[in-house]
C-alpha cells in the first residue's frame, strides 16, 4: 500500500509557501499560525474552509484529492475563499460570487490552472 502524502502537516507547510507567492503575498491573510489544516476522507467534497474562535480551518479530502495538482489547486481555491472570510466579508464554502471569480480566475492564470476545475 502506498504511503499517503496529503497530511495536515504537509498542507499547512503549502500554505506557507503559497502565502509567499502572488498574489496572496499581496492580499490580506491570515497568519499561519492562525490556519489549521485538517484531512477528511469526504468523497462529496474537494475542500472546504470555516472560521473558527480564534483560527480558520482548511479541509482537504484525500478521498477526492489523490494527485499533487487536485490538492495544490483546492488549496488554493480554499485560500480565496480565506481571503474573502479574514477580510470581513460574508462567505461561506459555497460562495462563489464576482469578487470570488475575479480573484480565482487571477490565481487560474498566475498557475495555469483551468478556470473551469478550478
């Protein structure tokens, strides 16, 4: 059985980098040690992001995310959401409004991902 690489330790180290890098270097974050990862085994879902009393949440699934790209880029998809969420702004998981689609088409284009996966 091969060993697993999507752990919370292993995300949260990307989260790390990603905020070093555009445009989430540009953008108000929160802190790293604001962020918790966790890994679910959820086959309805990719990710999933939330606040909690002091900290927000990242949730990737290994059930639906098994390559390096998928987990890269609902990572990512997870931190414009976060974006939005520190800013003040009312979003949940499901919040995929213009502000949203403008940012997350900036990062589609900054990694070259496909606007429509992503």
């Amino acid at each position: 059985m091969a060993e697993n690489f999507i752990r919370a330790e292993f995300i949260h180290a990307l989260y790390c980098a990603f905020l070093k890098a555009p445009p989430f270097n540009q953008l108000m974050m929160p802190e790293p040690d604001e962020v918790y990862c966790y890994i679910t085994d959820d086959k309805t879902i990719h990710g999933g992001m939330a606040k909690g009393r002091n900290h927000y949440q990242i949730h990737i699934s290994k059930a639906t995310c098994e390559h390096l790209n998928n987990v890269i880029m609902t990572l990512l998809h997870e931190m414009v959401h976060i974006h939005f969420l520190y800013r003040g702004d009312k979003v949940t998981f499901a919040t995929h409004d213009l502000k949203f689609k403008r940012l997350a088409n900036r990062v589609c284009k900054i990694y070259k991902f496909d606007k429509g996966t992503f």
